[in-house]
C-alpha cells in the first residue's frame, strides 16, 4: 500500500468515493461482526468502568492506594470505551470518516494518551505488588498514589504532544480503506527524529510495561519458590527432632528475634490479590501486543505492504483490554463485589457467583425483628 502524500487534499467529511474501496477491503458481514461487538464492549466496559470509577469516589473505605490506581485505570479505559470507540464504529459503519476532520487527530491523540495512562498504572500496581511481596515493605500510601497518577497524566500528555509540533504527521483525510481513524507515522522521507520518536513511543507505551511486569512477576515467583523451600526444611527439621525444636535453634525463642521490628503489612491480603494483577497484566500482553507491534513496523518500514484489511481487528483487540478489566474485577475481587452491592443494590442479580449470604445484605436500610422464644420454667 502506498501512503497518501502529506500535501494531499483533506475534507472534513467522508467523500462517497471511498465507500466501495471500504466495502472491498471490508466487506459487510466482517463490519457487521465488529459492530456488533464494539458495541458489547462499549456498554460492558463503559459502565463497568464507570462504576469502578464511582465506588472509589464514594466509598471512603474502597481509597485505599490500589484502589486509586485501579480508578484511574478504570477512568482511561472509561473514555476510551465511551468517547473514542464510538467513533470508530462510526467510521466502520459508513466506509469512512464522517465527523469534521480536527477530530481525526484528536482521536488519536487522545487514544495515545489513554493508553499510557493506564499501563502506567497496572505497571505501578505490579511494583507495589514486588516491594510489598519480596521486600516485605509498603511504601504506597494514598497521598503518594495520587501524586503517581498526576505525574503518569504528564507524562502521557508530553509524550503524546510531539505530534502535534512537527514530530510526523498525522494520516490525511479521507483514511484508506480499513483505518477507522487517523494513525500517526513518520514523514515520507523518514527522517531521523521520527523514527526516534516512534521508538520511544513504543518503547513507553508497550516496551516499558511489559519490562517491568516481567521483572517483577519473576522476582515475585522467586520470593515464592524460596519460602516454599524453607517450608519444606523447617518441616523436614521438624520431624527428625519428633516434634520439638530446642530454643536455641528455633527462630522466635531466639533473643535476637524479639528485637526485630515487626512486619506490620498484611501480606496474606496482598498476595490475594497477585493473581488478580498477573490475569490483568496478561490480557494487555496477549491481547495489545499485535497492534503495538504492527504500529512499529510500519513506521520503520517504508517498503512494507501495509494492508488495513486487518486494521479493525487489530484495533479491536486492543480494546479488549479495557472491556473485559471490570468483569475481571468482579471475579477475583471480592471488596469490589461487596462495594458493587452496597451501592447498587439493582445490580446483584447481574454479578456472578453471588453467594446467599451477599444476597441478604441487598438490603441494607431494612429493619429486622427477632424473636426468642420463651423458655418455659420448670
């Protein structure tokens, strides 16, 4: 496919010319089906979000540091399920962008800045997560999460803001068939400061996280694996001394140990939620990956034959991760379950695997009267 020039021609609206080249390189069925599951994702993920948003806001008892970062994860993929999504399914039902041509760019500025936004936050929760489990420390603290989430939002906006000074250009209206919205990439002579920034974009928006969560998965796994093994030695000293362990060989007789600081951080909740961050961390890694890697490859391929036949499903998988987030923390997080009905009692009969027990508390403003029966004297 060759790039549309830089200087070419751009309308504010979708011309009709453009219509049947859409319908031959996207045929109808495959807009149907993607349709129909954008539209899934835009109501699940959007109020689903939404709602994670609402109960940290709230609840003052749901403020804690990860739950901050899981609210402005939530916040991101809130607008991205419902102010940027929309607007594809806009351009892939009518074979073209429709909407006047300023907001081609900004979608994909802002899409960029949500991106970064919220795999910054899983990356921060996946740290706290390594220093909390290997360091047996807790360093985060709601004051200081806030402070995190403002530097991570200015962050995204200055990475993202190159493009608008000259760094690249933004793909001309009207958009090859298949691309549901305008793509940054390098100019055609591809000079060195493009192709510098198109790394580093990478490099912050999918590089970076997967590093860090990979570092920290495997520290975590190994801090694990090393008290499993200790475990299994203190059982096995156990039984060669039948039982008793003298005072002088065991760890909280020693004298030493009375004089160790405590440890005063609830690790058994904590590594509760480990799971729930790894299920998180590898639905971005699967479901993100082809796109940030399709993205990369164009930008330093000039040769390549770019075909956005496949662009909308790309896309559409980056999506993913946004909508399936909060079914994710319906499932593995049982605070969230309890807050989601407290708050919204209508919602209880739609969450899964709610237990009885849950279910008589849909009620909590009710008032209820019990009676003993009387003991009869003998």
């Amino acid at each position: 496919m060759v790039w549309p020039e830089a200087g070419s021609p751009s309308v504010g609206l979708g011309n009709s010319s453009s219509n049947d080249s859409w319908g031959d390189s996207v045929a109808v069925g495959e807009r149907a089906f993607l349709g129909f599951v954008g539209v899934v994702m835009a109501l699940v993920g959007g109020i689903g979000n939404g709602i994670v948003v609402v109960l940290v806001c709230r609840s003052a008892a749901m403020r804690s540091a990860i739950n901050l970062l899981l609210a402005a994860m939530a916040l991101s993929d809130t607008v991205i399920l419902l102010l940027l999504l929309p607007l594809d399914l806009i351009t892939l039902a009518g074979g073209g962008w429709l909407l006047p041509s300023p907001l081609c760019s900004a979608h994909a500025f802002l899409l960029n800045v949500m991106q970064i936004q919220g795999v910054a936050a899983l990356s921060v929760i996946c740290v706290d997560r390594y220093i909390i489990i290997v360091r047996q420390q807790e360093f985060l603290t709601p004051c200081i999460t806030c402070c995190i989430i403002a530097v991570s939002w200015v962050v995204s906006l200055a990475v993202s803001l190159p493009a608008f000074l000259g760094v690249g250009i933004y793909t001309p209206l009207p958009l090859p068939p298949g691309l549901t919205h305008c793509e940054w990439r390098p100019r055609e002579a591809r000079p060195p400061g493009d192709l510098v920034f198109a790394s580093f974009t990478f490099f912050v928006i999918y590089l970076l996280p997967v590093l860090v969560m990979s570092f920290s998965f495997a520290g975590i796994l190994l801090k694990i694996r090393q008290n499993s093994a200790k475990i299994h030695s203190s059982d096995g000293r156990r039984d060669s001394y039948a039982g008793v362990i003298p005072a002088a060989q065991g760890d909280v007789a020693s004298p030493t140990s009375a004089r160790r600081p405590l440890v005063t951080v609830d690790l058994r909740y904590k590594t509760q939620t480990l799971t729930t961050v790894i299920v998180l961390s590898v639905v971005f890694f699967l479901w993100r990956s082809p796109l940030h890697l399709s993205q990369l490859a164009h930008a330093f391929s000039s040769h390549l034959d770019v075909s956005y036949k496949v662009y909308p499903w790309l896309l559409w998988c980056a999506y993913v991760p946004p909508a399936v987030n909060p079914v994710i923390y319906t499932a593995r997080i049982k605070k969230f379950r309890n807050a989601v009905v407290d708050v919204f009692p209508c919602l209880l009969n739609l969450l899964p695997c709610t237990s009885s027990a849950m279910r008589r508390l849909s009620n909590p403003g009710a008032i209820y009267m019990i009676h003993h029966p009387r003991r009869e004297s003998t």
